[in-house]
C-alpha cells in the first residue's frame, strides 16, 4: 500500500516494503517566511496533564514563528528562548 494523504496534513497510514504499518509526518509550511515548516510542540499543564499541540513553531531559525495557547488566550509570535541559555534543573 503506498502512504496516503491526510486532509488534516498531519499524517498519513502507510506500509512499508516488510509489511510494517507507521505514520508519515507532514507538516504545514509556515506561512510567514514560506522556508520552514510549522512542527507541533507538547506540554503538561499545571496538574502534570499532557497537553498536546499547546504549541506550533517555524523550523526555519531566521523565522521563529510561533503559535501558542495559554490560559485559553492565543498568543502569536512571542520571542522564543534558547534552552541552552538556561541553567539545567538538578535533582533534588
């Protein structure tokens, strides 16, 4: 079976040459720079609850744009920070 399209562009049912059922990923191209593609980002809400696609954000890094939800409120194009730039949490 060759992979399919999805009409949410999300992901596609497929099977591979051995017989392996996965998903193929596609992601919508962001709309601002045209370059980078807008990839999902995943978080747990204060009572440790996932809360998936909380984010949407541009590969591309001379882009960055981003999408957010935040106490139900959308949040367009807030800087986003380098994780590198923090500290690392230690154990307690």
């Amino acid at each position: 079976m060759k992979a399919q399209s999805a009409s949410c562009g999300l992901g596609a049912d497929l099977e591979r040459e051995d017989g392996v059922m996965g998903i193929e990923f596609t992601f919508p191209r962001c709309r601002k720079c045209g370059a980078g593609d807008l990839v999902p980002l995943s978080d747990f809400g204060s009572q440790g609850a996932p809360i998936q696609f909380k984010a949407w954000v541009c590969t591309n890094p001379n882009c960055l744009y981003n999408i957010k939800i935040r106490n139900g409120d959308v949040i367009v194009n807030e800087p986003v920070s380098d994780a590198l730039q923090h500290p690392y949490r230690t154990s307690r």
